[in-house]
C-alpha cells in the first residue's frame, strides 16, 4: 500500500483545501519514509508549496526531477542522506536544514550550497557568502586551472568523431581530476566532482561552441596605500550661520541605545517652519509652476568654480587632448522619436490624471552639533524603505532614510519626526541603500525577511544597519577611497554595488544576519572604470547581467553575470547622447549626473551642463551592435523634457515607476515634475522639448527674524512607489517633505 496519497497530503497539509495546487506547508515527519515512497508525479502538484517538513524519516536521497517552484525552506534533519545532488531541481530552495545526517560531509555540503543557487540558510546558519564564494570566485579559479591542464597537453583530434570523442572526454576528465589541486584537503571530493563537471562543459564548449562569450574578468581588488580625505562633492555659495538663525518649531528627543563600533545613534533632531505657518501677508506664492506658463532659461554664465570631481575631470582632459578631440569629432546618431512608443508610456501608470503635491515637512535633521544654525551642511541621498513580505519581495513605506554630513536619519513622513539617527564623527555619507535580507533565528523558527540599510560616503567603509532593531551591526571596508554610491540587486538582495573615486565598481555578497548579528561579507566582482561612478543603475528584467554605470565621462553598460566562462571582464559598451555633437572646448556634457529606470525598457538620464532630460530605451539601444572599435552605441531617444539652465553638477532625478512620475530639483529649490503620460503626441513628432507637468516651488521655511530662506540647490529626490510622499534634499542642510492631496 503506498505511503503517500493525494487524502493523506491534504490531511497534513495546510492552508486546509480540498486542492493540491493550494497547499502551502507539509509536515510528513516522522513516517518512516524512503526515497521510493515519495510518488514524484502527486507531490509535483504541489505548486504553491513553501514549507515541507521530512525530518525523522529514512531518506537516503529525493527522488530526481521533483519540481517544486515554490519552495523555499526543506527539513531533511535526522534523515540516511548520502546522495545531495537529488536536490539539485528544487532551485526555489532558500533555507535547509539536515543535522543529524550521519552521511554527510563537508564536501556534500559545498555540493548543495552550489546546486541550488538561491540556498541562503543551511542548518539555522546564514551560508549566502560562503556559497556565491563557491558558486562563482572558487569555481572560476578551477576553471582556469582545468583550462591550463587542457592547452597543456590536451587538443581536438581531426577529424572529430564520436568514438574519438569519448575516448578524449574520459582522459581529459580523468586527468584534470588528478591535476587540479585547489582548496582545504578536507573538501577533494567536492573539488573533484566539481572539476569534472567544468572539464565536461569546457569540452562541450570546444566541440559545440555557442554564441561568443561577452567579456567578462574576475578581477582582485587593489590596495591602495594612501587613504584619501575628500573635500565635498561640490562647493557652492552656503549661507553664513552667522547671518541666519531660525526657531525650529519642533524640538524631538528620544533615547535611543548606543549602536556598536563608532555609530553612536543622536537623540535629538530640528524642523523648520513650513510656509503655511506664517501669516497671508508673509507668505510667498506656494503653487506650482502651471504647464502653460514656460520656464525661465537664463542665458549660460561663465562656469562656477570648479569641484574635486570637474577639477580632476579637466585636468584630465587636458592631459589626454586627443582623446577629448576623438570625443569632439564623434557624430551621434539623428535623434529617433517614434510615436508608437506613446501607448507603452501611458501603459506603465496607474493613473492618468497629474498628482497634487503640497509640502508638509521642512527638516534640519544633519546639523552639525545639533545646531539649528547649521545652514551648510550638505545632504546628499534619500531612499524610502521596501517592507518585506513572507515571500521577500517588497511594497512602500512612509518611512525614507537620508544621509548628508556625518549622519543618517530615517524619518517618518507622515508626522516629521526622526526615528533613527546615526552619527559616526568624521564621516561624510554620500549614498545609502534599502535591502531586505534574511534573518535567522535558531530553535528551529524559520528565517525572517528584514529590512537593512548600507551608507557609506568618505571613509570608504560600509556601514550594515538594522533600524527596526536599532542596530548598527557592522562595517566593511569597500575602498581606500570615498564611496560615491551604492546599490543593491534587490533580485538577490544580499548583492550589494558599491561605487568609489578609486574609478572601481565592487559587487559584494553581504549575506544575512543571525540572532546574535553575526555576518560575513565576500567580494563577487571588481569592474575597473574610466572615472568616478556617479550613479548605478541594473535594468528591471536583467538586474544579475548587465550594470549601467552613470559616471562623469559617460553612460557605460557593463555585464556583470556571474560564474560565466568567460575570463576577461571589460566593458561592454558605452552610450552616447546627441547632445555630444555639441560640445566644445568649453562644454563637455559627458558627465552623466541623473538615471533612472522609468519602466523595464524606458530610462531617464541628464546629462551636466544640458537643459533638458532624455527618455531613451534600453532594450532598442542594447540591441544595436556597438561599434568595434570604441564600444559605442548612441541611446534610441524617444523624447526630451526641458528643465533647468543651470550649471551646477549633481542634481539628481529620480523616477516612480508605478504612476509613471520622474522628478528633478533645480539649483532654486524647485522640483520639476513630469507625468509621462500627460506627454503631448505631437512633441515626440515635432522634436521639441516637452515642457513639465508641473514645477513645484521652493516652500521659503522662514528664518527667525530674517524672513525666508532662499531655495537651494537640490541635490537628489526620491518617492515611496505609490508617490503618497515626495521627499528632496537641499544643499542647506534641509530635508523637504511634499504629500500627496488626493484631488476632489
């Protein structure tokens, strides 16, 4: 009689259901079973399972080809395993457990962490950096050996049969098993087994080559002896502190516990007056620009003062004149439109009607010694935070993090208030990031998705904070130089972009967290750069392949797919504007200082020195062959957005994908907003800039006695992915909250 049928399975499955396909938990404990009593095609209608408990039972091995795609977490504890590449086609598997295994090596399990790529948690224990070091930095070293051992001794026989074939597979494979000795003596089985299967694949790859390999190269990170000490990113004209004092109108003061190492999290914070405080006869215009009336364009002034970065950049070019002339004599690309594209643009929102936006908050949460007449600090990047659910993806929240100065504040946008706020003297933050990981529990529980944050900005260190925990539970070093931005896959959420003035771009496994918050970082990637990366950004649908990497001599895509043959790593090509047909040897628009996905093909970008933003597609500019012998494409342009005459550097945009929203602030304090599908037809027919939807004027806080603070630059933005809340950050030491007014 069979052990296992479609009634027993319901009886122990839950949620309770007369159907197999809505089972999401199995506990079949301590039954008794073997291999030959699971029935492979029952349990295979087992769609929406995540959970199965098998422990206390005789198993040996699974049984092959079971398909399970939902499932995320296996106990096989206390079981006979001897055999764990049955695992192999439960790729979905996140967590496992076998203790109590007596078959088992170390060796079985490096097999497993390789075998099922997206194993984070193994035996109540976060293996995620130990298993992508496997997966892809210890294969690639074997590889290259197992290659060495073929082109030492080994060739093609001509001509190529199958008897022939066979015979060179077998000494090939037997040979690289003999010769390839990598690794701890402890794990040779694992080694072998694993230089096997390379030494097949390799002879495969030779015999019937597919499509050619994109370079790719595993590179080490170099040591640079001298720690740099960066000034800010850019110096523009602050107010004087002593010309200005202002009253915040509310002062908060929690007591929050002391975080590990220098992160000593600060109790207090400071807001501003928001305009609607003051009386009608104080207050300035607040609404915004309408789409009738044009924006002001100023003529070009002479070039302010040059930054650390345009400094570096001039110099540059200078010194590489005929390299500045390749780029001035470069002819892109006519300037493509397509009305067809307009559908595609009015499809990505969820409604066709332009937001009403009004501001609600003016915070001076980054002062220096918690002085409200700290009107020069810098703030210079903001993320609001993914909440994670049981499946690990991720919706909005009111909550968004902003750093600036020495500190990090993650605030509340509804009521003002900081909640957190972590201040680590001597840094200078420049960037942060939100990820969700996995947090294991131990006693059995099963791992929880949590929601961390990474900063890092002068010091070159990475700082991991939990802040619903309060805890700032480590740093890493990512550079001898500062950090100019990071960026999580938040495919794989422990894969963390790091990017620095060293011109390197870092891929990282950070891992998860235990309990007690322990961790381990691996380095996956080095890509070397040809400048300071400014922003990265990984396409929607292909965010574990390619890179887009904007920097200040221009857009440059890189693919980053890891544990490829591939054994160089370089560039895969750069992406040119028509606005470079322009330049002169007083304008140089390569510096690429905004992007942003706006759909998973349509992209966002800005271009230093240029009034408008182009909307540009990915797909259609990735599929034209790059030219061989500078590895460029230009960008297929579908439209332009007129914004600002300025000449101040770094303004960021961002983008809300989900109601089809893109905004950037100016160097006034104005945010220009443009609802995608607002866009005229006929200006993707006429090639004239599209005006915005709306510019929302700067909300003049007011200073004590004083009158109103004058708008500043804005340096980035960003949105919660409903856009109930709008949040930008000023060169002046200001965090500027805008809420969403839902129309009448």
């Amino acid at each position: 009689m069979e052990k296992i049928t479609e009634k027993l399975l319901l009886e122990k499955g839950s949620p309770k259901t007369n159907k197999l396909e809505q089972i999401k938990t199995l506990n079949l404990s301590k039954m008794g079973l073997k291999h030959q009593d699971l029935p492979v095609r029952l349990l295979s209608r087992l769609q929406s399972l995540e959970q199965w408990d098998l422990s206390g039972n005789r198993l040996q091995e699974l049984p092959k080809n079971l398909k399970l795609p939902a499932l995320r977490c296996l106990d096989l504890s206390d079981n006979q395993m001897e055999d764990v590449t049955t695992l192999e086609s439960l790729s979905s598997l996140e967590e496992l457990k076998m203790e109590d295994n007596l078959y088992i090596t170390v060796s079985d399990n490096h097999k497993m962490m390789v075998l099922l790529p997206n194993l984070r948690i193994f035996n109540g224990k976060d293996v995620s950096p130990t298993a992508n070091h496997l997966r892809y930095v210890y294969t690639d070293n074997l590889r290259t050996r197992v290659i060495a051992v073929w082109e030492k001794s080994f060739h093609l026989p001509d001509p190529i049969t199958a008897e022939k074939l066979s015979s060179l597979e077998k000494e090939f494979v037997n040979a690289a098993r003999q010769q390839v000795r990598f690794g701890p003596s402890s794990v040779s089985d694992f080694t072998k087994w694993k230089v096997e299967i390379i030494a097949k694949e390799y002879l495969h790859s030779l015999t019937e080559p597919q499509k050619e390999p994109e370079s790719n190269e595993l590179t080490d990170i170099k040591e640079n002896s001298e720690i740099s000490t960066p000034t800010k990113r850019k110096q523009t004209t602050s107010v004087k502190d002593s010309d200005i004092s202002l009253t915040p109108r509310k002062q908060l003061r929690t007591d929050l516990p002391a975080s590990s190492g220098e992160d000593s999290p600060r109790k207090s914070s400071l807001r501003l007056k928001p305009l609607k405080t003051l009386s009608q006869a104080d207050a300035v215009r607040m609404s915004p620009r309408k789409t009738g009336q044009p924006p002001s364009t100023p003529t070009r002034k002479q070039m302010r003062a040059e930054t650390p970065r345009r400094a570096s950049k001039v110099q540059q070019a200078k010194e590489d004149g005929a390299q500045i002339k390749q780029k001035e004599d470069f002819k892109a690309t006519k300037l493509q439109r397509d009305t067809d594209m307009l559908p595609t643009l009015k499809s990505c929102s969820k409604t066709q009607q332009p937001l009403c936006l009004k501001p609600l908050h003016v915070l001076q949460c980054h002062s220096k010694q918690d002085s409200s007449e700290d009107f020069s600090t810098q703030l210079w990047a903001c993320a609001f935070q993914q909440l994670p659910n049981s499946t690990g993806s991720s919706g909005g929240s009111r909550l968004v993090a902003t750093c600036g100065g020495d500190s990090l504040c993650v605030i509340d946008c509804e009521t003002g208030m900081v909640m957190k706020k972590y201040k680590v003297l001597g840094e200078e933050f420049f960037s942060l990031a939100w990820s969700t990981v996995l947090m294991s529990r131990g006693g059995g529980a099963p791992a929880q998705h949590c929601s961390i944050l990474a900063a890092g900005g002068k010091r070159g260190l990475v700082k991991l904070i939990h802040p619903r925990n309060n805890m700032a539970y480590g740093e890493f070093r990512a550079s001898r130089k500062a950090l100019s931005v990071l960026r999580f896959n938040h495919h794989k959420g422990n894969f963390l972009f790091s990017g620095s003035y060293d011109n390197k771009i870092i891929m990282w496994d950070i891992g998860g967290v235990d309990s007690q918050y322990n961790y381990k970082v691996v380095q996956l990637l080095v890509l070397e750069i040809s400048a300071t990366p400014l922003h990265i950004c990984l396409p929607p649908t292909s965010p574990s392949a390619n890179l887009l990497t904007a920097c200040e001599d221009g857009l440059h895509c890189f693919n980053t797919q890891l544990g490829t043959n591939n054994t160089k790593r370089s560039k895969e090509m750069e992406i040119t504007f028509p606005i470079y047909k322009k330049e002169d040897k007083d304008h140089d628009y390569h510096t690429i200082d905004g992007l942003s996905f706006l759909t998973d093909d349509i992209v966002a970008s800005k271009n230093y020195l240029h009034n408008s933003i182009y909307l540009w597609s990915w797909n259609r500019t990735k599929a034209q062959r790059p030219d061989k012998k500078n590895r460029t494409v230009c960008a297929v342009v579908l439209a332009e957005l007129q914004w600002a005459n300025t000449e101040i550097p770094y303004l960021a945009l961002n983008t809300c994908p989900g109601q089809a929203y893109i905004v950037c602030g100016d160097d006034k304090g104005r945010l220009w907003t443009y609802h995608v599908t607002n866009l005229q037809r006929n200006s993707f027919q006429t090639g004239k800039p599209i005006l915005p939807t709306e510019v929302l004027e700067w909300p003049a806080p007011v200073r004590n006695g004083l009158g109103h603070v004058e708008g500043p630059s804005i340096n980035s933005v960003a949105m919660d992915p409903e856009l109930q809340y709008l949040v930008a950050l000023s060169d002046k030491n200001m965090v500027i909250v805008w809420k969403r007014e839902e129309s009448s």
